[in-house]
C-alpha cells in the first residue's frame, strides 16, 4: 500500500484515536467513542482509503536522482 498521510497527519490521527478510545473505555461518552479506531489504524499504518478516494496526499514525495 502506498502512503498517503504524512507525519503531522499521522500524529493528529493516532492522538484523536487514542483520545477517543480513552473516553468510549472510561463511559465518558458513548459507544461511538469506539470510531477513535479507524483514526488509529489510519495513522498507525500510513495510509487512509478516503484520502485515496478524494486524490489528497499528505506525505511528502521522496525525490529520485
């Protein structure tokens, strides 16, 4: 799979999961809470399928000599 969401995105998407796990596990909100997942897995494995839909690509291109 190619990647598609770069560092910064990364982070927000693995935060927010996390985030939101925490607060579906604490009974702070409800069991949509369990939606941090998809952020999660998204940041953690590089590569998002909306992104790939919509054309966007956060990760920086690496050049070629």
């Amino acid at each position: 799979m190619l990647r598609n969401v770069g560092g910064i995105d990364r982070t927000l998407r693995i935060l927010v999961g996390l985030v939101l796990i925490a607060l579906a596990a604490t009974g702070a909100v409800g069991w949509w809470g369990w939606i941090g997942v998809v952020p999660l897995a998204t940041g953690a494995l590089g590569t998002c399928p909306a992104y790939r839909l919509l054309g966007l690509n956060t990760c920086p291109l690496k050049k070629k000599d």
